[in-house]
C-alpha cells in the first residue's frame, strides 16, 4: 500500500503535458526548405534549419511545395505524435528527410 501510495504522483506526472504551455518545437532537419499552414492561413516557407512551434490547439500541415499542395508526410503528425516523440520531455523534436520524425 505504501509504495502504491508513493509511487501515484510519479505515474501521474508521467502522463502529464510539459509542453502545453509553451508548445513543442519542430526543428526542420530534412535538408530542404518546405511550406506549412497553421490553423489554415497562408502558406509559409519553412526554412531548413529553422524551426517552429506548435501547440495541443494548432493544425499544422507541411507542405514541400511553395503552392501548399502536396503535403510532405503521408500521414500529417500532429501534436500528439510530437508530443509522443518527444523521448526525453524536453519539447523538441526534429523532422528529417521522408517524414521521419525523432527526438532531439
């Protein structure tokens, strides 16, 4: 009883969202400039190498055309994924070339 009682707060910190406040950053590692829309307004270059930020109420879509109609990933992540990603809860994570997403 003692240990399950110890051990609650850590479980539920576990499960707990660090980065809600201040968003997860997407550093953009694919060796290319691509686009994006945030919460459908207009599409943005997204410069290789810089990054943005996203929060749990964004839609970001990215794009590797500078017209916004061909998305980069398959499956468009969202901040869950990132979130998800994010190994060591530092609310950082990078994209690399072909979608692949890692912790960073």
């Amino acid at each position: 009883m003692v240990i399950v009682l110890t051990l609650s707060p850590v479980l539920a910190s576990a499960d707990e969202d660090l980065c809600h406040e201040k968003g997860i950053y997407i550093g953009n590692q694919t060796m290319r400039d691509l686009w994006y829309k945030r919460n459908g307004g207009p599409c943005t270059i997204w410069v290789r190498g810089h990054i943005l930020n996203i929060k749990a109420e964004d839609t970001l879509i990215i794009y590797r055309d500078m017209a916004c109609e061909t998305e980069y990933c398959s499956k468009n992540p969202t901040y869950d994924v990132y979130r998800f990603l994010d190994a060591n809860r530092n609310c950082r994570v990078r994209i690399l070339p072909r979608c692949t997403l890692s912790d960073m």
